[in-house]
C-alpha cells in the first residue's frame, strides 16, 4: 500500500508536469543564454561554466544543462524532466532508512513529490537544485556506509550545483564527529574548506533588495520556510508548523538518535538560515515562495524518521495529521501549477511573434535583451521557435458578437512607468464557463489577445463549474500598445461578446 501512495503521488505530479510544463525559458534562466551562446558557437571556456549566478556556481548544473540543450535544441521540458529523475532517485536513497511498509514513508512520499513546490517542478533551471539534492543525500549515505571518498566526490557535486549544496561539508563534519570517526573528519573538514575557498574566490557578494530584518523577524522567516512544505498560503500557520516542527524533532531525537535524521533537518534549517540571510529584505512572506518547500522538506523527512522509530501511542494519528496538512498543500499547489501553466503559455505565444513591445505576464530581461536574445533563438531554432512564428492575431467579426454573453468586471491602473495593468475576470452567463480568449482592442485595432490564466476557487464553487476555475487575467501593456481607449472582448466555442 505505501509503495503504491508513493507511485501515486509520483504519477500525479509527473502528469501535472507534462500538463503544465511549456518549452519556454523562464526569468533567471535566460542568464543561461551566454552559455548556451558559446556552446554553440564552438567558444564555450571553463570560465563560462564557473561563472557566479547569483549566490550559486553551478558548474555541474550548468553542463547538464547544455548537453540537454544541445540534445534537444534547447527544449525546456527535457529539464523538467531530468528534475523528476532527479528527486525520484533522492526519495529512494531516503526510502532505504525507512520500514518499506509503514505509512511515514508514504507521507515522506508525498511531501518529496509534492505539488506545493510547484515553482521547482516548472521552472527548468532548477534541476540545479534537485542535482544538488540528490548529491547531498547520497553524501549523507555514503558517510554512513564509511565511503568517504564516493561522499567528498558527492558533496564536490552538491556544493557546485546549488549553494544549499555546500552544507554538506559542515553536516558531514559533524556526523563524522558525532561517531568518533576523527581521522575522517580532519579530512573531510579540509577537503570542505578547499571547496569553500574555491567556491569563494572572486565571489561578489549578493545583497538583499531591501533592509535586512531584525533578529526576531529572521527567526520568524526560518520558522515560517520550514512549516512551508505543510502549509504555503499562510504566515502565520506555517511558523507555527515549522515551530512544532522543530520541537517534536528536537522531544523526539532525544528517544531515538538516528544520524541521518539529524543531518536531515540540519539542511533543511541551514537553507532556511541561508535564504533568510540572502533574501530577507523582501519580507517574511517571502519565505513561503514555492521554491523554497524542496529544501525544507528534509526536516520533515527527520521528523518521520524518529515518528515511525519511537514507541508513541498515538502515532497513527499524528501521522494522519500530518499527512492531511501534506494533501491540502498539494491541492492548493495544484492551482499554483494551473496559474504558471497560463502565464507561460500566453509569454510564450507573445515572445514567439517577436513584438517590438510586449504584452507579458512575467517579469523578463530588458526588451531589448529579450528581443536580441529571441532572434539568435529562432535563427538557430532553438527552444521557443522550434516551430517557427506562429500566424498573426485576427479576432471576431463584430457581427458576430452577441450582447450579455459574457459577464465579468474589467479595471485599468496606469502605472507610474507609463505601463497599463488591465486585470478582471470572465465567465459566460449561461454555462459559467471561462472564455477561450480575450480579444483586447485600442483605437479601433487588435492590441493583444490572450486568455484567463488565474484560478478563483471561490468564482467557480459559486458558478459549479470547474470550467469556472482559470477565469481572472491580469496583463501589464507597454504605452506602445494601448493607447486610453480599451474595448475587450471574450470569445468562446458558442458566443462573443464585449465585456
């Protein structure tokens, strides 16, 4: 029954992924671009590979990369792919330390595969982490099994794929300690000081956009990254989850000193030590960014293993517990998947028709950068334009709209750069169905077409529809684009009509 939740939960996300996942380079990996550039110029250097992306170096993550990139003229999916390889092989070395039957290793099942990370699993560039992931783990394991040459040679491989990586060098250091193993310690304490100074070595320091916090508030943003993998949507239920969480390892470990848990929950609350560091000048909800549930997710891998290894009376309950907080985090995830899903998809139409300005959903590099960036793309056909430019846009005729057929609410906010933020929501009256696409029209031409791509739970348990679900838009127009009059118009399989 447990191996069958675990597939399941695997089969769930793999299909979300498939579903959801679109062939487009996504924010910070359009850093990836130089690379690729001179890979595929023939002028790819070692420095290209080490070069500093943000706090990382990701010399193994960057190779993986390009040899995807070049395998599959650079088609995005092929990474999100390598990531579910990726954290399927790190939940299978956790899984050999838990009894195959229990229902811990179902619910460590479910939070390693879980749909909260939602921003990990659709965002390729981080493979990086999952790699990481992966080599931590597999460290951890081999310092156990005394296969201290295999660990260094992981720990090298997580501490240059993603900056978590390198807490594999203090946590193995202290597992080696913690069992008398002395002599290994010196040398695993100076193989990972070589790596620091390496790792280090012409770093520019990354700091945050904003005020760094206060000490009471930087814990707060630990406690609130750590409860993130139970609950993502809000600040003050997750600090309280991941307060909890912290002491029941802490009342736990204290009955049954498994080394693998500690080192566990040693990653986890170090990464949440690092991003709160490096990131909090942007707030404590922050924190609960989606890409953070994945490197908070060992403490409660620990926290699991001591639950199934210690003699409590009410163990099947606290599991139950905690595994109905990991199904309603997942299922809020599963909108998360939906929300990307449609911003990608609709970036993606936009950036292919190569518009002097456009109409985006998503922060992106200058316009600039962009549109260069996008041009060596399609004359290598590369990722985006493997297909080519798709044809221009057309909308209906006016005659063929029909009055009332669609309901919804429209609003404009002209922004201090000159830009226009046009959001609302659209359903049709009748079937409480969302519209196909949005037909957007300013001084008598076709400015942009687009279609709804933010879920609103409560707008479709009201219409009792789930074709209710993705039916809010929210678009920000370059001044090129829309000039002050706007008429917007939804489209459907049965009807049109202006909003």
């Amino acid at each position: 029954m447990t191996r069958r939740f675990a597939a399941l939960a695997l089969g769930v996300l793999a299909a979300m992924v498939a579903l959801c996942g679109v062939d487009l380079p996504y924010s910070g990996e359009w850093d990836f671009f130089p690379a690729l550039e001179k890979c595929c110029s023939g002028r790819l250097a070692f420095a290209d590979l080490w070069r500093q992306d943000h706090e990382h170096r990701v010399i193994f993550q960057r190779g993986l990369m390009l040899l995807m990139a070049r395998a599959s003229a650079w088609d995005v999916r092929w990474e999100l792919a390598a990531s579910l390889v990726l954290a399927l092989a790190a939940f299978l070395v956790v899984a050999r330390r838990f009894d195959q039957r229990g229902w811990a290793l179902a619910v460590a099942a479910g939070l390693s595969f879980s749909l909260a990370a939602w921003g990990n699993w659709l965002w390729g560039i981080q493979v990086g982490l999952f790699l990481s992931f992966l080599a931590f783990f597999g460290a951890i394991t081999l310092l156990l099994h005394e296969r201290e040459v295999l660990a260094s040679l992981c720990a090298v491989v997580a501490s240059y794929s993603f900056a978590t990586g390198l807490l594999a060098w203090p946590v193995g250091l202290a597992l080696l300690w913690s069992q008398r193993r002395k002599r290994a310690a010196r040398i695993w304490g100076a193989c990972g000081l070589a790596v620091g100074v390496l790792y280090f070595a012409g770093y520019e320091p990354q700091g945050p956009p904003g005020a760094p916090l206060s000490p009471p508030r930087l814990l707060a943003y630990v406690l609130i990254f750590l409860g993130s993998p139970l609950c993502s949507w809000s600040d003050g239920l997750a600090s309280l989850l991941g307060l909890s969480g912290l002491a029941g390892f802490v009342v736990l470990w204290r009955r049954e000193r498994p080394p693998e848990a500690a080192a566990w929950a040693a990653y986890a609350v170090g990464g949440a030590a690092m991003a709160a560091v490096g990131r909090s000048g942007e707030g404590l909800h922050q924190a609960l960014s989606t890409r953070y549930i994945t490197m908070a997710v060992p403490l409660w891998l620990g926290l699991l293993l001591l639950i199934e290894r210690a003699s409590l009376s009410r163990k099947k309950e606290l599991l139950g517990s905690l595994a109905a907080l990991m199904l309603a985090n997942s299922a809020y995830g599963a909108l998360g998947f939906l929300y990307r899903d449609g911003q990608m998809r609709l970036d993606r139409d936009e950036l292919r028709r190569l518009e002097p300005h456009p109409v985006l959903t998503m922060p992106w590099p200058p316009a600039e950068e962009t549109a260069a960036r996008s041009l060596f793309l399609k004359e290598h056909r590369l990722s985006l334009f493997r297909d080519g430019v798709p044809p221009p846009r057309s909308g209906p005729e006016p005659a063929a709209l029909t009055p009332g057929f669609f309901e919804g609410e429209i609003s404009r906010t002209e922004l201090s750069d000159g830009r226009s933020l046009v959001k609302g929501w659209a359903l049709e009256r009748a079937s409480g169905l969302a519209p196909r696409t949005l037909f957007f029209y300013s001084g008598g031409r076709l400015a942009f077409s687009g279609r709804p791509y933010i879920p609103h739970l409560a707008r479709a348990v009201k219409a009792g529809r789930i074709g209710a679900l993705v039916s809010g838009f929210s678009f920000i127009f370059p001044r090129e684009r829309l000039g002050p009059d706007l008429r917007v118009v939804a489209s459907g399989p049965a009807g049109a009509s202006a909003l």
